[in-house]
C-alpha cells in the first residue's frame, strides 16, 4: 500500500468508522427504516384480524378527508394556533428581558425556567384541575373577590387545552427567542438611538424584524407538537377537544387500524416538512431549531 | 575535526493541498546539535515543512528521515522528536506539574523519577513553584516555557519549535531569543525553529534555510546569507539591500562591468558570461555617495530625504528612472544632503551578483537542448 | 455646570429606566407563579386528609407513608429511573463519539447523517413513537424495557451531538496533536484528553437526555410493554381514576430532590467561576 494510502487509513478512514459508524447504524436503523416502513404501510390496509395486507391502496388517504375527521382538524389546527399566539406573546417579552440581564440572572431565570421540566408532566397538567376546576381556585378566588357570583366553567373547554399545552410547550418558544436576542448584536440598537429613534421604534425596527427568526423557529417549535400532545387534551379536554393527535393515537390503541395511523402520521410529517422549508427560505439556520 | 551527522534529512519532497503544489522538491539536511531556523514569509511552506518532519503531516512525494529511519514508519507518539505549537497547546484540565509531566507518564517512568525530572526542567526554564497553576492563571510567556519544558523534558533528540514567540511582545521576546539559544547549547539538542523573523532567525541560528513559495532559496549561516544572497529573493527578504537588474558588459580581473536601466555598475564574484542577465546587491551600509561621478558607474540622483532612527541616519537617493536607493551611514558620519544631486557607488567586492529567473528563460530560449529543458522544468517551473 | 434642564433629563431618564427594570421584574414574577402554580398545588395536596384532590381540607402526612407501599407505582418510578439510566449512558457514549467524529473530519454522508440527527428533533413525537411500534411489531420484538431504551436512546441521541458540538467549535485541535507528540497514542488521547476537555458539554448534553427521557409520555406510550411502564404512563392511567394525593407525595419527593441537586450544582459552579477569575 503507499503511503499516502496508509497513512489515509489510519489518520481518517479508521477513526471516521470508530466515531460515526454508531450512531450511523443507530440512525438508520431506528430512524430511516421505520420511517419508510410507516409510509409504505400508508398505502395498505388491514383485514378483519387487523393484521396489515400490503397491497397498494390509497384508501387511507381518501380517508383522511372524511367529513367526521375534517372538524377535528379544524378544533385542533384552531388549538395550536391560539398556542402558538399565545406562546408568543407570554414568551418573546421573557426572552427578551432573560437576553438583557446580567450572566447571573439569565442562567437563573434559565434554570428555573427548565427546572418545571424534571417532575413529571402529567402530573403538573393534573394539577391544572384544582386551578380552573369549579371549585378551583380561580373561581373561589374570584368568588370571594365578588367579580363572579356562579363559577365559570373553565375545565374541559378548548381554552383549558390551550392553557395546558401553553403551559407545556413555553420553554420550546422562549429559548429559540432567547438565543436570537442574545445574538443580535447590541450596536444596532446604539446606532438606532444615536439617529433618534425612541425606544419603542427601535424594537419595532430593528430588534423585532432581527429576531424574527428567532419567533419563526419557536413556532415551529411549538405548534408541531400541539398537533399531536393528546396527553394535554386528555387530562384538560374532557375528551370533546380532540387533536389529529387522539386520532392517531386511536388508530394505535383501540381501531387497530394502523396503516390509517400511519397515513395521519404522514400528513403531519408533511406539514412539519412544510413549516421547516418555509423557514428555512426566511433564512432560518436548522441549528436553532435544536434549541441548544 | 569529527564530522558531525546529519540528524534529519529531507530527499526530494513535494507537498500537494489538493492541487496546490505547496513543498517543491525539498532538499535538505539538519546537522546534530544545531539550531536551524526555517525562515520565509506566510504561506512558504516552512510550517507545512515542520508538521511533515514531526509526523503530522504526509509528503505527497519524497523522503524524511530522523535518525535514519523513515518519518512515516512511525506515528508521532513513537518517535523521538517533540514539537513546541504555536499556541503553546497547553492542556487546560492540567495543571503545570501534569502537563510538564505528561510526556514522561506516556513512558511510563516511576513517579519518583517524574517528579524529580519535573521540578529540574522547571528550574530550568525558571518557573518553579508553578507546578499547580493552570493555563488559564498563566501570562503568555510563561504558557510559552511550559511549552518548552513539557517538550524539552523528555529529551527528545530533535525540538521542532513553529513560532513560539510570535504572541509575545517585543521585549519578552527578545529575552527569550536568548534563553532558548541558552537552552539549546545547555542541552545539546538540535533545534528545527519556524520564522517568518528574519532578525530573530539571525540572532539565534546556526544556519537558516530560507523558503518561498515552497521551495528552498538558501540554507546556510547568518553571515553567508547577509552577505552572499544567491537569489533576489533572500537578498530583498534578509536584511534591507539595493538591487539592480541588469546585463553583464565586461569582465575585467574578476571585477564586472553591468549595465542597468539607469547607469553602470561594478560587482564581484561568481560565473556569469557577457549579455547574462543578473540581479546585483548592495547592503545600504556598503553603499556610498560623491558629489562627481566615479569611474566605473553611472548611478545619480537626488536625495529625497535622510531618517534619523537613532543608531544610523538613512537617506533615499531616487535616481532617474524613480529606483529608490537606500543608504546608511553610522549616525555622526557625514551624510547626504537633501535635495542635492549625488553619484552613488560602492566597493565592486561588496556587491553580490546573482542569477535571476530571467537568466533561465534566456538561456533557455539561446541554447535550445530539449534534455535540459525538461530537467529544468520538473526542478524548478512553477 | 451642568444646567437645571440637564439634571432634570438625567433623573428622568433614570426613574424611566428603573420603571422598566421594575416592570420586567413583576412580569417575570407572573410568568413564573404561572409555571410554578400546579407544583405548589402538588406540594400543597401531598398533604391533604381528602382522597380526591379537589379541596383542599386538611393536613396530614399518612400519603407518605401509603406511597411508599404503593407498589406498583414505585415499581413504575424505579422503571422510569432505570430506562432514564441506561438511555443517557448510551446516547452521551454513541452522540459524543459521533460529535468528535463530525467536528473533525469530512467524509461522504456526513450531511446524510446531520439530516438524520435533526429528524427526531424536528418530526411529532407521535410518529416517532408509531413508526418504532410498527418496526418493533414487524420484526417481532417484544415491547418492554429493552425496546423502550431503544426508542429513547433514539431521541436522546441528536440532542447530545448537537450540544457537545456546540461545545466543541472553539476547541484547540492542536492539545491532541501535543499529546500525540508526546506519546498518546489515538485511545489515550481520546480518553485523556478530548474527553475531559469537552466534559462540560457532554455532562449538558447527557442532563438533557436524562430530562427528555424521564419525562417522555408520547414515545413511551407507544413502544412500551405490560409490565415496563414507566412513571408518566402510570400516572396517565390513574388521571382516570383519579390522582390520589400518594402520587403527590411522590412528586414532591421528586421536586424537593431535583431542587437541591440543580440549586447545590450552581452555587458550586458559581464559586468556582468566581474563584477562576479572580486569580
């Protein structure tokens, strides 16, 4: 062997094959694979013992139109929506105030932000019951208050869906936000003031168009998943604020029904597909999206 | 007297980037014990030359051999050699004891042994008591000695060193020059040394290899190549000088006569034939002035302006083709005045005449010999 | 002699300022009082003499002392912990081997694969969990902690590459090529020195693949068996019967340790910072 061809092998064609070939392998088998696996059994059906018979059909995806399901996209698209909004409004003013303190207070606000996140979801959704509950809190606060003089109803409607997967899915929309403003550098904003803007048209002007990459990637950040949280509308929901999530879900769990699963699954994958080209074409970088 | 080996030799090596051609046919050999400094200016190969010596890079083409065997048998941790970087590469999860020490922990040496070793060199290199600080609490030059300590402490035969001092400022760097000329005749160790610093490669080498554009220009002392430039290239990059194109008219008892674009002028030295074209160099200190012309040379001109730096006062001589013309003279001793007319001439034997590129294509074009062609092209084209 | 019109726009411009600092404080305080209001609320009910945790009605610690019988639901806690363990030793080992791999050298399909890395990040969980249960389901494997490790190490793993590689651009190549000189060889230098200089970021990178894995609901859901459920599916299943103030206690366990462990790390990070720059 020459040397150049030696030397290749040991310098990078053994340590490249030591790294990356795990999590090639990895990725592949647990990622590509069932994927493909997923779409090919979108264009199957089941038989009577719901096991899948792979012939090529495009009934699931006519399907997918019916007119049953067709309102459930409509409950749920109007779900992450109000979400993705409120998200947004609840979380850009905290990233931006985290972005502007000092390295101590931002990565304590960061940590409290996260800290939430290591008991179990689940449970904290439950918790969201005695709150907006008839006899929760709110009410009995308000009661007393005088504001009210019979609880509201605020559990089991599609503004408690909202306000779990708000609760849920903040931090997804406030870290993005937070990295765009922390990068935005800060001479801009001095040379706004410099040629006379106020401070409430320099947010207009320049911070807000600069971090709207910022406010793009989070919303891809959250409203995906709130497709697809059945969990949320399971605990808040009461079962009448069903997502294309339940659906799905359903298929899995009591219809056995999955090739139709498989076939929901895709389309969710193709508005993802959608989301994610549309921000990158607005010179949205996939790094951000990682959220780290 | 004893011959003294060649510790590492370079045969005939080409380095190709892709389809840069940056290492062209390298020749050159490392004496034992000696402090060489591979000299020349960003992107002429020297570092590239330094890595392939060390392992971490591969020639394309050619052999390198230290101590007789072959660099690419070996893997950089099997050898030898030690390399001081750059960026002095300290580990920064080690403090200065295991850094130093690490080396000697690879060979497995007893503790006892390390930590005796340890302490020495630091002495050595005047940093004891650092041994638990980290990189981070350390200035830059004492980054730098624990660099060289961490190197020199396992004795390698040969210390590769690539612009250790380039981060340093003026003074400290100075200082070091002579402590690593110190160290180096303290331990006996052949330094290979990477500058693109030719008054710091003059003050500490015992020969310089000059490189440009990857190919070896000169290899010899500091006072060979001061004085005997061969090419325009290590005479304009080495010092300041005076150069002159021209062509050969006379030769008279070792003495040429050459004509430039703005006048005659007299060199010594070397083998050159009539209507050759030549480069002539003349260090500013050997350059001279007259208000009348003198025999031999034809070179006059106005004085721009005289700079006093201190030591020498410098005057600009523009002649009449706009050739500027440098010349010094020990601050005290009489100089130019400014504005005047003068005539400027040397010593014969104080000019070096050099061949120049334009010579081979000359020479090409009048003896039209295929052979050599081809032979000239694969050495030197490019 | 600065004039009176001057001083005056100062002091103006300062209490403006210290308005804005003043309103960012409260609105920050809202947000978390919203984020941190059910976990009060769990603390609280850990404590209630009721069963159903509507009212609140008295106290009393007897939930402690049943959770701690509670078998099936320590079993669950113990499985969550146990996946948790074995999915963030296994991504932070492949995703940081794969990390150095990336940073350092080109190779075909070196974008084929960042694509793949991004898929599980970007994709529902729901189709990430459906398609692994149809895999699993084709190749006949049986669901339970093996396949569910599985399936977390699969989404764990892109969140280690990309914050170890965060950590790693800015990283000297030069240390290794140092120690190579020294007589490292490859695994020596990998061990000795690649990986204790980038461990901040593997330790980030593998505390975030434990969070995600011990609070996973949706892909757990999907590619779990019978008798391998963890923590959230258990609790899922009880928000049917309703969650009894034991689940509680349980959580507030959970809160109150995970409370010290971040808040011991910090203050530890922080003295040590301030020690570094102040020598």
């Amino acid at each position: 062997m020459s040397i150049q061809k030696k030397y290749n092998l040991r310098n990078k064609i053994i340590p490249v094959a030591v790294t990356v070939s795990p999590v090639a392998v990895w990725l592949v088998l647990l990622i590509a694979v069932p994927l493909l696996y997923i779409f090919i059994i979108s264009f199957c059906s089941t038989d009577a013992e719901h096991n899948i018979v792979f012939s090529f059909s495009l009934a699931n995806y006519a399907k997918m139109f019916d007119p049953s399901l067709l309102t459930i996209y409509a409950n749920s698209l109007a779900i992450s929506v109000l979400t993705t909004v409120f998200c947004i409004l609840v979380g850009y003013p905290f990233a931006y105030i985290m972005a502007f303190s000092s390295p101590f207070k931002k990565s304590m606000m960061m940590v409290f932000l996260l800290l939430p996140f290591w008991t179990n979801s689940i449970i904290r959704l439950y918790g969201w019951r005695t709150i907006i509950g008839r006899n929760g809190y709110i009410n009995l606060a308000l009661e007393k208050l005088g504001v009210i003089s019979s609880p509201l109803t605020m559990l089991y409607t599609r503004g408690a869906v909202v306000l779990g997967m708000v609760y849920t899915l903040l931090p997804f929309m406030i870290l993005p936000i937070h990295t765009v403003i922390d990068k935005l550098d800060r001479s801009y904003l001095e040379a706004a003031s410099d040629l006379g803007a106020k401070p409430v048209k320099s947010f207009l002007h320049i911070t807000l168009p600069l971090t709207m990459p910022g406010i793009f990637a989070g919303t891809i950040m959250v409203f995906i998943p709130s497709l697809a949280y059945f969990f949320v509308s399971d605990i808040l929901g009461g079962g009448k604020n069903q997502l294309i999530g339940n659906v799905i879900e359903r298929q899995f769990k009591e219809a056995f029904n999955w090739p139709f699963g498989a076939a929901l699954s895709i389309l969710l994958i193709l508005i993802t597909l959608l989301l994610v080209k549309a921000y990158m074409k607005t010179g949205g970088s996939l790094e951000e999206l990682g959220g780290v | 007297m004893p011959t003294v080996k060649n510790i590492v030799e370079v045969r005939h090596v080409n380095k190709y980037f892709g389809k840069n051609h940056v290492i062209k046919d390298l020749n050159m050999e490392i004496k034992e014990g000696e402090f060489l400094s591979i000299l020349g200016p960003s992107g002429c190969g020297k570092t590239t030359t330094l890595r392939m010596i060390a392992g971490f890079e591969q020639q394309s083409d050619g052999e390198i051999t230290v101590e007789g065997e072959r660099v690419e048998e070996k893997e950089p941790f099997d050898r030898n050699v030690n390399t001081v970087f750059q960026s002095y590469a300290l580990f920064p999860h080690m403090d200065v004891y295991n850094n130093v020490a690490f080396g000697l922990k690879m060979k497995k040496l007893p503790k006892s042994e390390i930590k005796k070793k340890v302490s020495d060199i630091l002495t050595l290199v005047q940093l004891e008591g650092f041994e638990k600080r980290y990189p981070s609490q350390l200035s830059g030059g004492q980054k730098q000695r624990v660099a060289i300590a961490r190197a020199i402490v396992n004795r390698p035969r040969v210390l590769l060193l690539d612009e250790p001092l380039g981060a340093l400022d003026l003074k400290l760097r100075k200082q070091m020059q002579l402590e690593l000329k110190r160290l180096q005749k303290k331990l006996g160790i052949t330094f290979i040394y990477v500058t693109h610093d030719q008054e710091e490669a003059m003050t500490m080498s015992d020969r310089i290899a000059v490189m440009n554009a990857g190919v070896l220009e000169q290899l010899g002392r500091p006072d060979e190549i001061y004085a005997e430039p061969e090419s325009k290239f290590v005479a304009d990059f080495i010092g300041e000088s005076n150069l002159f194109d021209a062509v050969v008219s006379g030769v008279n008892g070792g003495i040429y006569t050459m004509e430039a674009e703005t006048g005659a002028l007299l060199g010594a030295g070397g083998d050159f034939c009539i209507r050759e074209l030549v480069c002539a160099c003349v260090r500013p200190e050997k350059t001279k002035f007259s208000p009348s012309p003198v025999e031999g040379f034809g070179l006059c001109g106005v004085v721009r302006e005289n700079i006093n730096i201190g030591t020498l006062i410098k005057s600009i001589i523009v002649l009449q083709n706009g050739h500027e013309i440098k010349i010094s003279t020990l601050s005290g001793e009489k100089y130019p005045e400014k504005g005047k007319n003068v005539f400027v001439y040397w010593d014969p034997n104080d000019a070096v005449i050099m061949k120049t590129v334009s010579q081979e294509i000359h020479s090409m074009i009048e003896n039209v010999d295929l052979g050599s062609f081809v032979k000239k092209a694969g050495s030197r084209a490019g | 002699m600065k004039s009176l019109g001057e001083c005056e726009m100062k002091l103006k411009r300062k209490s403006k300022q210290k308005l804005k600092k003043r309103a960012g404080t409260v609105y920050t305080a809202l947000v978390f009082i919203f984020l941190y209001m059910p976990i009060m609320i769990i603390i609280l009910f850990s404590f209630n003499t009721s069963e159903r945790n509507v009212v609140f009605e008295g106290f009393t610690t007897k939930w402690y002392g049943i959770m701690v019988q509670n078998s099936a639901l320590l079993y669950a806690f113990k499985n969550t912990l146990t996946v948790g363990f074995w999915s963030t030793l296994i991504s932070a080992a492949i995703g940081t081997l794969a990390a150095v791999g990336m940073y350092r050298y080109r190779f075909h399909g070196r974008n084929l694969i960042d694509m793949l890395l991004y898929i599980p990040v970007v994709i529902p969980e729901i189709v990430l969990g459906i398609s692994l249960l149809s895999m699993f389901s084709l190749c006949h494997v049986s669901l339970g902690l093996a396949s569910l490790v599985a399936a977390h190490v699969t989404f764990c793993i892109p969140f280690v590459v990309f914050t170890v590689r965060a950590r790693l651009s800015g990283y000297d190549n030069s240390i290794e090529e140092a120690a190579m000189d020294l007589g490292a060889n490859r695994r020596q230098v990998f061990f000795r020195i690649t990986v204790p200089v980038i461990a901040p970021g593997i330790i980030s990178g593998a505390a975030l693949a434990f969070t995600l894995s011990v609070d996973d609901i949706i892909i757990s859901f999907f590619t779990t068996g019978p008798k391998s459920t963890t923590f959230p599916l258990k609790a899922m299943e009880l928000v049917r019967t309703g969650i009894t103030p034991d689940v509680y206690a349980l959580s507030t366990i959970v809160i109150t340790v995970t409370f010290s462990v971040v808040l011991t790390v910090q203050t530890v990070l922080y003295k040590k910072n301030k020690k570094l720059n102040e020598s």
